[in-house]
C-alpha cells in the first residue's frame, strides 16, 4: 500500500470486530510514528495502549463514572470554541446528523443519541485502544507535532488491514483515566483512538465525511498582489 492508498482509504471506523490485534502490530506501528517529524525534535508525544484486561477495566471504570457524571468530568482543555463559528459549526452539525440518520436514529431522541456516542468510551468495541497525553508546558506547535504522530498511526494501520478512530471524546475523563492509567499531573489527557478490524456489517461504517472544495481550503499566491 502507497502512501495516497493509506490516506484515501482511512476513514474514521465506529464499529469493530472483536478480532484480536497483536501488540507486536500496535508496537511496529508505534515505532515507525514516532518517525513524525515535530518542531525541535521534541517528540513531544506520549501515548497509554490499553488491551486485555486492562481495556475492559477502563471501560467499566467509565461506565461507573457516568453514573456520577453523566455529560462527563471536567475536560481538561476545551475541545471546541464555545463559540464555534460558521462553516465550522454546520460542518459539525452535518457529520452528527449524518452519522446518526445511518443508525436511525432521529435528532430529539437524546438519549438514543447519547447511547451511540457512548460506544466511544468502549473504542468502539475495538480490541486495542490509546490514549495520547502532551506535557502541560506545550504550546500549539507540540499539539501539532502530537497530531502528526496521530495521523502517522492511522496511515500505518492501513499498511496492516487495521482500521482507526480518533477519539477526542476521551478527554472528557481526565479524572477516571488519570487514576486508572496513573498518568501524572504534568501530563494533559489530549484525546484516544480505537484501532482494529472494522465492521463493515455495521451500519456507522457506512459514513462517509465530506471535504469542502478545494478553493476554499487553499489559496495560491504566484506573484506580487
Ligand atoms: C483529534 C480527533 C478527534 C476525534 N474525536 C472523535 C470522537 O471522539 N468520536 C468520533 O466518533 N469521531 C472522532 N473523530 C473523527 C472525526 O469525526 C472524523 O475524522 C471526521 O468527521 C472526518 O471523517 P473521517 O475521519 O472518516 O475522514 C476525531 C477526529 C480527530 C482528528
């Protein structure tokens, strides 16, 4: 597989099969990622990798927690502008009503809404899962650096049939996964990602993002305005 292959064929997989993934997979994986470049060779990332027991442990530990908390603890960064401005904030819009016309399920049934949101807190039913923390102390630039890191797991998996998920719905249990994971203070929770073998069975695997037009992304300056 090149390397457009793996970028046209990633997509962000909500359902997987139980499938075991070996760890020596997610260790090759891991290691050639951290072969992103970042800004001063800070390598700024660090990422948790939760299977087996673990795994289930985690997502009983939630599940506790949002008996307690059930929109969730306090992120520890805001995950979106409060605010969040047009084209933006439909673009948003779009991606959920999209997501949860495939499962059927219509905008003022909440919590059916929330149930399927839920699933993130279980990877998906992925076997493998991650959760990628960043130093306090970093800036933007790092969570950039820590984004490409991210992005080079995600390509990597296709190499191997593997498929991914993004999850930034992780941060919103800084508190359960601080303490289970015993990531230390100086560590902010970024987000997690699901890896696996994709359900393509399953209705979610359907979804297929849009991409504005590239003229609105993308602007060419060749010579003096
Ligand atoms: C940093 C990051 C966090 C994300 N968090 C979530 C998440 O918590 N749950 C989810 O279902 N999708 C999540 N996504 C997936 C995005 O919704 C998805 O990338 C976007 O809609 C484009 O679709 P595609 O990945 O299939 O191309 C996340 C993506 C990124 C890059």
């Amino acid at each position: 597989m090149n390397v457009s292959e793996a970028i046209a064929t990633r997509k962000s997989v909500r359902a997987f099969r139980p499938d075991p993934v070996p760890l020596e997979t997610v260790t090759q994986i891991l290691t050639l990622a951290a072969r992103a470049p970042s800004g001063g060779n800070l390598q700024p990332w660090k990422v948790y990798v939760l299977a087996g027991a673990a795994r289930e442990e985690l997502i009983r530990r939630v599940a506790e927690a949002r008996k307690e908390h059930p929109v969730g603890e306090k992120p520890e960064y805001h995950i979106y502008p409060a605010e969040l401005a047009e084209p933006y904030r439909s673009r948003r819009f779009r991606v959920g009503e999209a997501m949860y016309g495939l499962l059927g399920i219509p905008r003022e049934d909440t919590l059916a809404r929330l149930a399927a949101f839920s699933r993130n807190w279980e990877f998906f039913g992925a076997p493998v899962g991650m959760i990628f923390t960043i130093g306090r102390q970093m800036q933007q630039g790092q969570w950039a650096d820590l984004g490409m890191f991210m992005q080079n797991i995600m390509l990597l998996a296709r190499e191997y049939g593997l498929d991914t998920c993004a999850q930034e719905a992780w941060a919103i249990w800084p508190t359960t996964l601080r303490e289970f994971l015993s990531i230390p203070d100086h560590e902010a929770i970024y987000a997690g990602m699901a890896i696996g073998h994709a359900d393509w069975d399953h209705p979610i695997n359907r979804f297929e993002s849009e991409r504005v037009p590239f003229e609105q992304y993308v602007r060419v300056v060749e010579r003096g305005l």
